[in-house]
C-alpha cells in the first residue's frame, strides 16, 4: 500500500452533555483520557498496518487546546487547531487544510470513543480500498440507537444518507443501524465538498454526517462496514455513558489479564490501567488498584484494597492489605503491610520485610532487612539482615533539609530508637531501645543514648497511703496533698543523694 493514509481524530468539542470545565475527551475512562485510548488503538493500527503505509496520526483541537495536544504529542500524533469549534464537518475541513498533499485516504475517528478494536478499523479500510467507494462508513446494529446519526440504505444496500437523532423522519424512527462515527474518506472526492456543507440543524454546525448525502448526489459510492461488535462503537457524550465505558475498558484489562494465568478475586471492584502487567499465578484480592506502569512478577498476592501506582514487583512477593505503593520497586519474596506506605523510591531488596504501620521513603532496604512495625524510614539506607525495631523513626527533615540516614549489615536497632540525621550506624553495632542516636556508631559498637532510669522505692505505696490520709479528713482537698516529690526541674529526681544535698544548700541559703 503506498504512504498515503492520515488518522484523523477529531477532539476539539468541549462536550456540554457532560456538564464539565474539562474537555470531554480528557475524562478519565478505563485509567486513561478517551482520546489516550483513542491515540493507543491509532498506534496500533499503525503497526498492523505497517508504518509505510500510515502518513500519521493528527489530533483536531479546540476546547482546552493545550492539554489535548500535550496528550496527542506523548503518541507522536500532531495538533491541528480547530477555533471556534463549529461542527464536525468544519472540524474535518480544518485538517485537511493542514495534512500534506501525499495524503490521499483519511480514517476519520471521533475521540469519544475509546472503544473500538483495530481489527474493525482494518475491515473498514478494507472495505474502502476494495469497494473504491468514496467513503466507507463503520456501523453497528444497535438495539437502542437512541443518540446516534442513522444510516439509511439505499435498495442496493449503498449508504444514501446519515441522518442525525434531532432530524429523524418519522419513518426514519425505526432504524437501527448507527454511525459509528468512523469513516474512511478518499481525500479527493471529500475535499470539495466540505465547503458545500450547511448549518440548518438544531446545533447550528457543519455535520461530517451530511458529506454522505452529497456524495449519493454527484453519483459517488458510499459503502458501510459492519462492526462484529455493537459494543465496541459506544461514545460518550453522557456522564452514565462515561461510567458504561469505564466497566467496559475495566472488564476487558480484567478477561485479559485472566486469559494469562492471574487469578482476579471479585474483578468488578478492582481498577487495573491498561498498562498494567501481571505475571502467571499472581492472586489480586478485591478492591485492589493497579495503576500507571505497575508490573507484578509471578506467584504474587496483592491484598484486599492495596493501591499500587507505577510499583515494580518481583516474583512471590506479597503485598498484604490496605497498603499504598508508589513509586517503588519490591524485590523477589519480600512482604509488605497490612498497612504500609511506601513512596518515592522505596527500593526494598529481595526476602525483605516491611510490617503494618510503617512509611518507607527514598529509601534502600537491603536483602533480608527487617522494619516489621510503626515505623518511619526517609532518606535512609538500611543494610542486609539489619533488624529495625518496632517504633523507629529516621528524623530526616531538620525545617530545612532532608539528611540521610545509613545503617549497615547486621544492625540491631532496638525499639522506640529515634536516629538524628546525617547519622551512620557500623556493621553489626546494637542500639539500645529508647535511643536518641545524634553520633555515628561504630562497628560492633553498643550504643545507649537515653536517660538513666532511677526506681525510688515504696514511692508509689507512699502516695496512697497520703492520698488515703487526705481524703479522710476530708475537709483538705486532696489535689493539696502531694507526695513526697523531688524539686520540680526534676534533676532531683534521678539522683536522690544529690537533690537532697541540693536541697540543704538551698536551706542554709536561707539561713543566711
Ligand atoms: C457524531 C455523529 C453521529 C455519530 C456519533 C458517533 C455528527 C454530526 N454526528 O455525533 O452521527 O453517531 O458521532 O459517536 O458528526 N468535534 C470536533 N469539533 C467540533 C465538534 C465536534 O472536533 O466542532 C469532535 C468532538 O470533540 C467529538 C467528536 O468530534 O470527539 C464527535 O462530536 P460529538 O459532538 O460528540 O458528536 P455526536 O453528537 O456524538
Ligand atoms: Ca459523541
């Protein structure tokens, strides 16, 4: 086939129906933009069909201009700006004004329409080259049309008119076969007429719809193809249908993804993106999200209302539930949660362990590290078979800095330990629980940075026996009554001998 075909897609209206600031086409369905799959399926027609054959794929834009072209530009389609947006047939002039002369063939696709397969794209193409026709309409049998321009056929079965919802005669009201709104258009038979195109309907626009009729009028054929599936054709114009085509991108990923081997427990409450991967034998529990770049290895387990976006997972990990995964990568065999927050580069090494209530941030934890409860690890390093206790928190952030935190091999760290960063722990050195470690620690070395504790015997009993005394005379109130304290900076306290001694100072003081 020559260089000679343009994918057109037409983007630039603003869809009222959906009540929204937001161009129509940018809605999210399926975990992309509509015209994101749109743009996917174009790519994919490109390659089936050979790029030789393929000019390129071109994106008219109008409403929110900018943002639909940043997303056609991410699939190499180009911009062609549509200002003001008066119809679909102005729409489809505007392009051609732009494409290069060696286009001859343009595949016109509306970029509401996330749904159609390639293979219904290429028997349209087909069609049009085999036929010769003018243009080639893809259609679809529809139960309930309601919404979408008719095809009325002449008695060879030619396409005679596309005839839209507002404009139906009655004997029109009958029929069931629909515009898909994909055509396939000889550039030069298409050309002159586009500018013959009036405006007497109800949305005052230039229909594309109306470029049949005419062709039908100077004797040109008009052919139509059959979608095999009705379903593949939906738009969305409304905010039901854009919650129908969510279920429906939804269920396809899901089918996929069970044809290979991936066991999805109750797949009508998870959300997984299309560019999600997932290897054989991997149990996905219900209300799971899978989004952006995530790939599963094999043999993993995603537990129930887990959210992974752009997560790396290797083979036989576990994720258990309601754990929050960004960023990050999980090597072969580690576990993770219930309840952890890992973000922004948590790289966690093969056969790690992560428990519930810990956030790991832009952090390493190597191979066989342990951080299994109420922790925060930032900007640390945590080394090979290093074991951090329950409550540890790297204090990373002084107001102004992030500092890193490196604790090598073969660590202890006990629980409730606070590690002050820029701070380094030595192979195989202990902390002890409660620390406040602001020094580097030695290889090998114990390291206790806490308050000594102090046991002031019968103290507690003593303070009843008051507390007791005061109550029965019943006349002093009993917050009066203190027990025997030591002074109130509380120095006094951990060093009785001393506070004593302090306290007889300050009497002779008095003296004096
Ligand atoms: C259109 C067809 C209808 C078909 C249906 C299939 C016309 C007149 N009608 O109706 O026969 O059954 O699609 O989905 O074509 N757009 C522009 N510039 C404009 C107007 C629209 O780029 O000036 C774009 C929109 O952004 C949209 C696409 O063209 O992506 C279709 O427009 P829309 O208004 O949704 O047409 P429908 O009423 O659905
Ligand atoms: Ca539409």
């Amino acid at each position: 086939m020559p260089a000679e075909l343009a994918l057109v897609v037409l983007a630039a209206g603003k869809g009222t129906r959906l009540k929204s600031a937001r161009a129509k086409v940018l809605h999210q369905a399926g975990g992309l933009p509509l015209i994101a799959h749109v743009l996917r399926t174009a790519a994919q027609l490109r390659r089936a069909q050979g790029r030789g054959s393929v000019m390129g794929a071109w994106v008219v834009v109008g409403h929110q201009a900018e943002r639909v072209r940043q997303v056609a530009e991410t699939f190499g389609a180009g911009a062609i700006l549509q200002q003001p947006q008066l119809g679909t047939g102005h729409a489809v002039g505007r392009a051609l004004a732009v494409l290069p002369r060696s286009v001859a063939r343009l595949l016109v696709l509306p970029g509401d329409a996330p749904l159609f397969q390639v293979e219904s794209l290429q028997a349209l193409l087909q069609t049009q080259s085999n036929s010769g026709a003018a243009a080639a309409v893809l259609t679809a049998q529809r139960d309930d049309p309601h919404g979408y321009g008719r095809i009325v056929r002449g008695l060879s079965g030619e396409v005679e008119a596309i005839v839209e919802q507002g404009a139906l005669a009655a004997d029109e009201r009958g029929l069931r076969e629909v515009n898909s709104g994909v055509y396939c258009f000889d550039r030069a038979q298409l050309a002159p007429l586009l500018g013959r195109l009036g405006r007497q309907n109800i949305h005052r626009e230039y229909y594309l719809t109306d470029v049949i009729a005419l062709l039908r009028r100077g004797g040109q054929k008009v052919v139509a193809c059959v979608a095999a599936d009705p379903g593949e054709i939906l738009g969305v114009n409304t905010p039901a249908e854009l919650a129908r085509v969510d279920a429906i991108l939804r269920r396809r990923k899901a089918e996929a993804l069970m044809n290979c081997g991936v066991t999805l427990y109750q797949p009508e409450t998870q959300a997984i993106d299309p560019d999600v991967s997932i290897g054989s034998d991997t149990i996905v529990e219900r209300g799971v999200e899978l989004r952006g770049s995530t790939r599963l290895g094999r043999r993993c387990r995603i537990g129930a209302f887990s959210i992974l976006v752009n997560a790396h997972l290797a083979d036989d990990v576990t994720v258990r539930p309601h754990c929050l995964v960004l960023n990050s990568r999980l090597g072969a065999g580690v576990t993770v949660g219930p309840f952890a927050h890992l973000r922004d580069g948590a790289d966690i090494r093969a056969g790690a362990r992560i428990g519930n209530y810990v956030e790991v941030k832009k952090s390493v934890v190597r191979e066989g590290a342990k951080a299994l409860h109420l922790t925060y690890l930032g900007d640390a390093t945590v080394g090979r078979k290093t074991n951090v206790g329950a409550g540890t928190i790297t204090c990373n952030y002084d107001g102004q800095a992030k500092h890193p935190t490196t604790i090598a091999d073969d660590v202890f760290v006990g629980s409730g330990t606070e590690l002050v960063a820029p701070v380094k722990v030595g192979r195989g050195a202990y902390i002890a629980a409660g620390s406040t470690v602001t020094d580097n620690i030695p290889a090998n070395a114990l390291a206790i940075a806490r308050g000594r504790q102090v046991n002031k015997r019968g103290w507690a009993r003593n303070r009843r026996r008051m507390l007791a005394t005061a109550k029965a005379r019943k006349d002093e109130p009993a917050v009066a009554v203190r027990p025997a304290t030591p002074s109130k900076s509380g120095r006094g306290a951990r060093h009785p001998r001393r506070g004593r001694r302090r306290q007889a100072r300050r009497r002779s003081r008095r003296r004096r």
